[in-house]
C-alpha cells in the first residue's frame, strides 16, 4: 500500500511516501510562505525520485493543523483534491499529534505547541502506550491525547496543566504535576513563560529538535486508516482553533449589509461568521 504524506502547516514544510514498513523517500524544508508554489514540484519531484506515479497512491495523508491559515489551506485543498481525482481514501492528521508523535520514547506527559501570533500558543497534552508483542519482538507505540486542542496564553497554558494534566498522568496520592516534556515550535519569550511558571515540572526541546517529517504524520495515518477511521473529502477542513478577523472597507459597507457611511464607528472591525469555510 502506497501512501502520500502532506503537511504544509508552518513555513516548514514535510512530503513523505512510504509503504506499511517503508519510507521510500521524504522532503523537509523550508517553505516560507511559498506553500502555493513548492508543494506541487516537490510532489513531482519525489514521486518521480521513488520511481512511482501519481496512479499508484492508495492513500493521501494530510497534516490539518493548527497552523499557519494559508499554509494549511495549501496541503489540504492539494489533498482533498488528490484524493478526489485518484480515487483514493484521504486521511487527516492533526499537526499538534505529528509533533508529539516524534517523541514515543519519552516516558511522561507531551506538550505540543505552535506559535499562534498574538502572544498566544496552540497547544495539545499527550501520553504512550507501549504494546509489546513477545512473539516477535516488536514494540509499538500508541499515542495517546490528554487534553483539547488549546489556544491560550503560555500563562493560562501553564494554569491549565497543573488544573488538569496531575489527574490524568500524576502518581496517585502525589499532587505534584509530573515533569511535562514541550515540544514543537515556540518562541524564547514562550519558552520562558513557561518555564518561569513550571520550573520543576518542565523540559523543552529546541525547534530543530521537533521538526515535523512527514514519515511519521504516515506512520499516524496508516494506524488510523487500519482501525478504518478514513476523512470524507467533502467535510474534511483545516483545524482553525481561531477564525480570522476580518476588517471590512468603509467604501463596501452597502454591498456587505454593513453600517450606512454616517453610522458611528465606520472602520469597526466584525469578524464575518461566513467568510472562511475552510
């Protein structure tokens, strides 16, 4: 089974395709905000490397965020539209899960975060679950979520953990908040408020060091699309935690319903309940 990964969330990008038991090749680079214009080549590009055709994918995996909003349209639009033309099934994958995905040895709680802009973070908690099969020796790793997907201040985050994550992970009879591993991309300023609120309880990994691949946002899909959990095409949408603000021109009030020019507070800015679907 042939599997084309996507995941286009941030200005790092990561293509992989890869069979059950087989990565046959893998892109991870900077995209910037070029999402729109590498995606396509790269894909190209990788299938030609690994000697496949678009025709031979049985399965599209696609990373749906949170995530940079034009980063995220970008994979998903190219998968759903993949998986429609190809026939194929499509299966979506949150970005805060392929970020603590990479961190299956790690024995306690995970923090996925991503930068969110406005002094916020997106954020996930997560634990393992280790399946042993003595017949043949192999270990697998479940993950496991813990929480919501958040959108919050490093501070309210940090409130959050030590309110809930002891009752899910702590040592019974212990009221200490176990040491949480973060991880993902996040600034310094981030990083020291958390840090400043959780001294004893947290270790944070460099950005490099949880760079997303899009090989493990694979190993993600095909546990999904074994337990036969697949994405409809037509509902599947980027995971947006905040809706965009969106200002609207004094000069097109009367074509949006807005207020008449001599109303008060002309330039006030609405978020428009329709205005993004995806």
């Amino acid at each position: 089974m042939l599997l084309l990964a996507l995941d286009t969330s941030t200005r790092q990008a990561s293509i992989a395709l890869c069979t059950e038991e087989t990565l046959l090749g893998e892109y991870t680079w900077l995209v910037g905000n070029n999402h729109s214009i590498e995606l396509l080549e790269r894909i190209r590009r990788l299938m030609a490397e690994c000697g496949h055709t678009m025709q031979a994918i049985d399965v599209i995996a696609v990373a749906t965020g949170p995530g940079s909003f034009n980063g995220l349209r970008v994979a998903v639009t190219a998968a759903k539209t993949l998986a429609f033309a190809l026939q194929v099934p499509l299966i979506g994958v949150s970005t805060l899960d392929v970020i603590a995905a990479h961190q299956q040895q790690w024995r306690g709680p995970i923090c996925a975060v991503l930068e969110a802009g406005r002094s916020e973070l997106y954020a996930a908690c997560y634990a393992f679950d280790e399946t042993y099969e003595e017949q043949d020796g192999v270990l697998t790793y479940t993950l496991r979520r813990l929480s919501d997907y958040l959108l919050d201040a490093p501070e309210a985050l940090t409130h959050y953990l030590q309110e809930h994550l002891s009752a899910l992970v702590g040592v019974p009879g212990e009221r200490q908040l176990p040491v949480t591993l973060f991880c993902g991309e996040m600034s310094e300023t981030s990083r020291a408020v958390l840090h400043q609120h959780l001294p004893e309880s947290s270790l944070f990994l460099e950005s490099f060091q949880s760079a997303r691949h899009a090989s493990v946002l694979a190993y993600l899909a095909f546990q999904r699309f074994l337990g036969g959990i697949i994405d409809d095409p037509l509902s599947l949408e980027p995971l947006y935690l905040r809706r965009p603000s969106i200002t609207t021109s004094v000069r097109k009030q009367p074509l949006l319903g807005s207020k008449t020019p001599g109303s008060s507070n002309p330039t006030e800015t609405e978020r428009e309940e329709g205005a993004l679907h995806h």
